[in-house]
C-alpha cells in the first residue's frame, strides 16, 4: 500500500453533542495517517470552547462566521494537505476505529473518488444504505452518492472546483455528478460501510425537500441539459414498452402466443450461433 493521508474535515455549527461524538470517533482510529480539520461557524453553544480543550489533538480548528455549509466545507479544502479529503459532518462517525485503516488498503489505485456505504442512524432506528458499483446520470438524476462515507482526492477540487457556495443543499450532488458525467474522474465503490451517517440534517429534513429540487433543477440547467433530455426520452420509451407489455399481458390468448414465440426463437437461438 503506497503512503497516503486522509483530511477529514468536520464542519459545524451549534451543534456541541453531534461535534464531540464526531471528534471521540475520529481520535478513536486507528490510522495514524489522518489530519483532523473542523471548522466550526462561530457556535455559541460551547463548540468552540470543546474545541480549545482538544486543541492539541486537532491538525486545525477554527471557530468564526461563515456563509453555510459549503462556504465551510470549502474553508476545510484549502486548509487540508491531505492526498484525500472526507467530510464528516458533526453527528457523523466512523463506522469502527480501523474503518480508515481497511479504506486506505483498498486504495490502491490513486482514483480521483473512492466511495463505501453508510449506516443511517435516526431516532431509535439504523439502516443500511449500500451505493452500486457503477454510477451514471441515470443514478445521479434521482440519487447521490455519501459525501460522508467519500474520499475525494484533494487534486480534483484542484482541476474542477470547489463547492457551490450558492446552494444550500445539493452542491456535494452537483460536484460528483459533474465529476463523474462530465469530467471524468475515475471512481471505485469500496465494499465497505464507512460512516454512522447522522440522518437529522439539512438534506435529511422533509420541510428541505422543495428548496433542495429548486436547487437541483437549477444546477440540472445549467450543466446537464443534454443529459436531462436524453434521461426523458429514454425515461418515455422506457415507459411506453412497459404499457405495451401490460397491454398484451392483459390478452391472455396474445401473450401466450408471443410467450411462445419467444421460447422457440430461444430454443434456436444456441444452434444458429454454432451454424454462424
């Protein structure tokens, strides 16, 4: 395994209970090739004076105003030195303190984002939330990948950009659509749960839901208008040869003709590829 170092950036703000579980989890590992960022946004609830107190066990702190979550997340990248970067949102943790340990020997290739699975941690409540091994619009246009259980290579936020710092919700959506569709970073899902993903957050909320699909719309039009087009016609075809079946499915007398059609071509399919 070549030497590489993970920047875990934390960001928080007033939330003094989810940032010490996040900081117990992340001195817990046992990896020594961590650098610890948080970026606090200027809590007044006692963040910053647990952040003083472990002061020397932190790479950096900082506890000052800032314009959201992604003006944060955008502080920790120019901070990090790290070969890659995870962001473990106050609330999160790690799913066992050699998590890091078995990610980092999985990545062996150098690829621009590595990607494992999470546990959603609600009330009372755990789930497991596995991602595929292969990604495309398809995917993105309805789902995301967890930036919280994703090791992103400093490098890329060096050739593409940094977050969105207009949008509240979807910006950690939009880099890794437009990096994965549009740029072609390279990619690996790590078989591997990687984070306790805190599901009370912003992008958890319900009430969320109508700003997050303005966003998503917005971001939609201005990088991946071809795609949506494409998406939609497919999405339509797809649709209509799925009422096509039902339709025949609903003559019985026609559907098993065509059943049997099917089988005899099958039946003679093996015979007339050995003749070829």
């Amino acid at each position: 395994m070549s030497y590489k170092t993970i920047s875990i950036v934390t960001v928080n703000y007033n939330n003094i209970a989810g940032l010490e579980k996040t900081i117990k989890s992340v001195l817990s590992q046992s990896s020594a090739n961590i650098e610890f960022i948080v970026i606090d946004g200027g809590s007044s609830d006692g963040s910053a004076e647990l952040l003083k107190k472990n002061t020397n066990k932190l790479n950096y702190w900082v506890s000052e105003p800032d314009h959201g979550i992604y003006h944060a997340m955008n502080k920790g990248i120019k901070i990090a030195t790290g070969d890659y970067i995870l962001f473990l949102n106050s609330g999160d943790s790690l799913y066992k303190n050699d998590v890091i340990t078995l990610a980092l020997e999985l990545m062996t290739e150098g690829l621009d984002i590595y990607y494992g699975d999470i546990i959603y941690d609600e009330i009372q409540t755990q789930k497991k939330r596995s991602f595929p091994d292969i990604l495309n619009f398809a995917f993105f246009f309805e789902q995301n990948i967890s930036h919280q259980a994703s090791f992103i290579k400093k490098k890329l936020f060096d050739s593409m950009w940094t977050y969105n710092e207009e949008f509240k919700i979807v910006s950690d959506w939009e880099f890794f659509t437009y990096a994965i569709c549009k740029h072609g970073a390279s990619y690996k899902h790590l078989n591997l749960i990687i984070t306790n993903y805190d599901a009370t957050g912003i992008s958890s909320n319900l009430d969320n839901q109508y700003l997050m699909n303005l966003e998503r719309q917005k971001s939609l039009k201005k990088h991946f208008s071809e795609f949506v087009d494409d998406y939609i016609y497919l999405s339509k075809l797809r649709d209509k040869k799925t009422e096509q079946f039902i339709h025949i499915k609903s003559h019985p007398v026609a559907y098993k003709f065509l059943k049997a059609c099917i089988n005899v071509i099958l039946l003679f399919l093996p015979k007339f590829k050995r003749s070829m």
